[in-house]
C-alpha cells in the first residue's frame, strides 16, 4: 500500500515568534530540568540489590554474562552488557547509574520528535515536561537498572515505525528492525512494544505488505531473546489464562493502570484530573495519532487480561514506560485544546493546570522515594561501610552469601578474595540448583539483616538494642542499622546449610526485617526441592 499523509498540525493561528519557538523551549527546558536534577541526585539514593546483581554478573567474562543472563535467569540481556562494560571499566554503582541517566536524558527529544510528529510543537514541548517530572522517569533516571535503556529503545523503535510507515524503503524498515530488536534486547516486555506496532499497522492499513515482512524478519532473528523471555516466564511461572495470582480480569487490570497512571504524572490526589485530561486528548488528537495511542494502550492491556502471572511476577509502573510518551502526549493535547479554545480565561487555566502537573509530579516522587530527595543518611552509609570493610578483612572465598546485598558489594570492591559464591534470595530454583551444584564442603554461612530498608514495618537508623543472641555455632555484629551473621565454622553440608539459614531468617523475622519472609520462604522452598525439611533451635533470646 501507499502511505497515506500525515495528520495537519495543530499550531497557534499566528505562529511562534522568532527565537520563541516553544517546542525548541520546552525540549531545552526539559533537558536542563532532568540533568540538572540527576547531577545533584544521583549518588542519592541508597544502593540496591538489584544493581548490585548487574555489577555482580558483569564482573566476569562475556561468556560468563551469557550463560548467567540467556541460560540461568532469562530476560534481556542488554543492561548486563552495560553492566559488563561498567566493571570491567573499574566502575561500580555509580557508573551503572550513569548509564541510566544518560540514556533517560538522551530519551526526552526523541519523545518530543515522537509527539510532534503525532499533533504538534506545543503539545510535544508540553508532554517532555510532563514526562520529565514523572516519578517513572526521575526514578528509574536514577535506578541502575534497565529501565531509562528501555524508555529510549522503545521511542527510537516507535519513532523508526512511523517514518517507515510514511515514506517507506528497505533502509527505514531495517533501521526500524535494528531499534525494534534493541528494544526487545532491553526487556522481555519489549515483546509488548512490538506487539502495540502490530496493532497501529492493523490499524491504519498502511504498507502492510512491507510491514510483514520487517516483522516476520525481527520475529526469526530475535529467537534467541524469545527464548531468554522463555526462560524468565518458567522461572516466575508466567503463562497465558486465567488464575494468575496478581492479574486475573479486568478489573484488576485496570487497577494496575491506574497505579501507572499515577505513576506516570503526578500522584494519587490529582489522578482524577489526569484521567479526565487523558481521555479528553484522546478525543482531540487526530484519528491516526489515536490510533497509535489506542494501540499502544490497548493491546498491553488486552496482554494483561489473558495474562497468567505467578506471585512473583507481578508487573509494576515501571513496566509500562514505553507508554509513557503516550499518555503524556494524551495530557498535554487536552491542555493545549483548552488553551487554544478561544473561551476567555482560558489560556490562563491551562497554563495554571500545566504547571500544577508539572511541580505536582516531582511533589509525588519525592513522597513516593523520599531519600531520593533527601539522601541516604550518614549513620546508615556508615554502617554500610563498616560491614563491607569487616566482610572484606574477614571473609573466606568460600563463604555461602545470601542474596545480592549492596554490604557484599562494597566487600567485593575491596578484597579480591572476598567469596564470589551467592545464592540468589528470591529465586529458590536458583538458589536449589547453585547449592546443589557447589563445590564441597560448603564453607560459613553469611546473612545481612538491614533494619533501615524500606521493605520493613518500621525502618530504623540502628539495629535494635535488644535481639536474639547467636548460638555459639554463630557470630553476629551490628553496623548502624545492618546485622552481619556469620557462622564460626564451615557448614561442609546442604543439610547443615539450610539448618542454619533458617535460624538465620527466624531472628530477622523476630526483628521484623521485611526481607526475612521472603527469605525464609526461599529457603524452604529450596529444602523442599533438595529433600530436606530443616529445623532451627540456634538462636535463644538474650540480651545483647
């Protein structure tokens, strides 16, 4: 088929002024907003698990990273690469966390090309702001993890569509296909982006023939990260049907957009406005670009619908920030309809309403991730420190750690010999098959209980003054708010191992360390795959 013309642009009947081009401004401003804004916070907020286990897997070779990330865990694998570059550039959270700004910067002109190329100037220069004073995009700017690489890799696939779409040609549609396989490279929910491109190209019946064939193209080359995909689905039991334990019909698919919603503007108090603003930009946007938004909206929805999610596998905001653009977009075409109404005030009420929106979305990150605002504080760096500067002297290269703690990085950064051997916390066949596998005897079991994380009832600046004393087998010590426990001998066994790890959990669990539930859940669920049910009698109250 023939491309048909893009949709008229909407601008101001008289045209912006010269050097007052408001698109140029926005954009500008946006930029300099989020930079800005990742310079003074980026070291800010507290080390996490997470981005500990990138550096973790990035230290080895590239073999190494590719039997962990395509055989072991599954997803995508492009962030472990960065990681990969990251380490063995003498990097560590800091550089990992760079990567991420740079790639969320990097992402807010190709969402303002997106949205001027689906209604105008204005309302692109409008959606940039919005999107940049997002909690998803200041957040995840920040978070070491993979998310801002997914946000750019989906606007550059999305981008590359539409201009395929237009003009046609070989070259475009292979340039689409190499940004398209990037974006799935990113994330598993890539599959989600490419499936919303689908639906658009269904949609308008355009170039469908060409379309095919640069799908079918990007369906056979991208078989190794469908396979990947696979390897996560089996690992959190994600499948399609009914009886998922998180999503399971409508309703509760529609609550989890309204948590992205809120997520993605400017919280809970003003989402009503949002919503309504959105569905008003939805019936102001031109049909084609309604049709991108229906499709890049919808047919995630529709996934999530016949979607069949384990308990661990639960999808939150931040896995939908390829919509972001869109829903931005939606917003801000309301506002600029308003402004343009002609009706006296007008201008005036959008502009208060826009600017309401924008503060309002930095006023909900910094209630929703409030020591991304105010720092990690000084006790708790402190003790953070002290524990990885023990660890690091003290520890054994055949020491069992539990779990990817950031405490166990910082050990790793100081001692060479520090133990390599992890066995991932939240992953129980992991867990069963890295135990299984390791070399015998196992040497001292080593947990880290952290009463100042954000996952516990009551976060706390020290580790309380009065807890379950370790039995003799055990030695324990505190660093401001983090417990360090240790066994004195080697455990040699599985069996003797599980014993201990138990015991371990249970004083976290009197303590109320929110990460001990589901550490203990993983480590009978790793009994039960091994065949062994332990029991623990190694710590008795007493006072410290």
């Amino acid at each position: 088929m023939t491309a048909t013309a893009a949709p008229a642009r909407v601008e101001a009947p008289e045209g912006p002024a010269p050097g007052r081009d408001p698109f140029a401004i926005g954009l500008a401003a946006s930029v300099a907003f989020l930079a800005g804004f990742l310079a003074l916070r980026l070291t800010a907020w507290p080390p996490h698990e997470d981005e500990t286990l990138a550096l973790y897997v990035g230290r080895g070779s590239l073999g190494d990273l590719a039997d962990t990330v395509l055989g072991e865990r599954g997803g995508a694998p492009l962030h472990y690469v960065f990681a990969w570059i990251v380490a063995h550039l003498g990097g560590s959270i800091g550089g990992l966390r760079l990567v991420s700004a740079l790639f969320a910067v990097a992402s807010l002109p190709l969402l303002a090309l997106l949205v001027r190329r689906l209604t105008d100037g204005t309302t692109a220069a409008l959606a940039t702001g919005l999107a940049a004073t997002s909690w998803v995009l200041l957040f995840h700017a920040v978070y070491a993890r993979m998310y801002s690489i997914f946000l750019f890799t989906s606007l550059l696939s999305y981008l590359a569509l539409l201009v395929a779409l237009r003009d046609g040609g070989r070259r475009r549609w292979a340039f689409w296909a190499v940004a398209s396989l990037l974006c799935v490279a990113t994330h598993p929910y890539g599959a989600l982006v490419l499936a919303s491109q689908a639906g658009f190209v269904a949609l308008v019946r355009e170039r469908v023939r060409e379309a095919f064939w640069a799908f079918a193209a990007v369906g056979v080359v991208g078989i190794p990260f469908w396979i990947t995909d696979l390897v996560l689905a089996g690992r959190f039991d994600v499948g399609v049907g009914g009886g998922g334990a998180k999503l399971g019909g409508p309703l509760a698919v529609a609550e989890y957009l309204g948590a992205v919603a809120t997520d993605f503007s400017a919280g809970p108090v003003l989402l009503p406005i949002v919503l309504a603003l959105a569905l008003a930009g939805a019936w102001v946007l031109p049909p084609r670009s309604r049709l991108f938004a229906l499709a890049v909206v919808g047919v995630p929805s529709l996934a999530f619908v016949a979607a069949r999610l384990g308990s661990a596998a639960a999808p939150e905001t931040r896995h939908l920030i390829f919509a972001l653009p869109v829903f931005a977009m939606l917003v801000a075409a309301a506002l600029v309809a308003v402004a343009r109404s002609g009706r006296e005030g007008a201008p005036l009420a959008a502009g208060l309403t826009a600017a309401l929106l924008l503060v309002g979305g930095v006023a909900w990150a910094a209630e929703k991730t409030p020591l991304l605002f105010t720092g990690e504080p000084e006790r708790r760096e402190a003790g953070r420190q002290a524990a990885s500067a023990w660890l690091a002297e003290t520890g054994r290269p055949d020491d069992v750690l539990l779990g990817y703690e950031p405490v166990y990085l910082g050990a790793w950064e100081r001692s060479d010999s520090f133990s390599r051997f992890v066995l991932p916390r939240a992953d129980s066949r992991l867990a069963a098959e890295a135990l299984r596998d390791a070399e015998r005897p196992l040497g001292r079991g080593v947990w880290v209980l952290n009463a100042s994380d954000t996952t516990n009832i009551e976060q706390q600046s020290l580790i309380a003054r009065r807890y379950p004393r370790a039995a003799r087998e055990f030695e324990a010590r505190a660093f401001g708010p983090f417990l360090v426990i240790r066994t004195r001998a080697p455990m040699r066994t599985t069996d003797r191992y599980l014993e201990q790890a138990a015991a371990a959990m249970i004083l976290g669990k009197l303590l109320e360390i929110g990460d001990a539930d589901i550490n203990f859940q993983t480590i009978s669920r790793v009994a039960e795959l091994l065949d062994y049910e332990p029991s623990s009698r190694s710590f008795s109250m007493s006072s410290r």
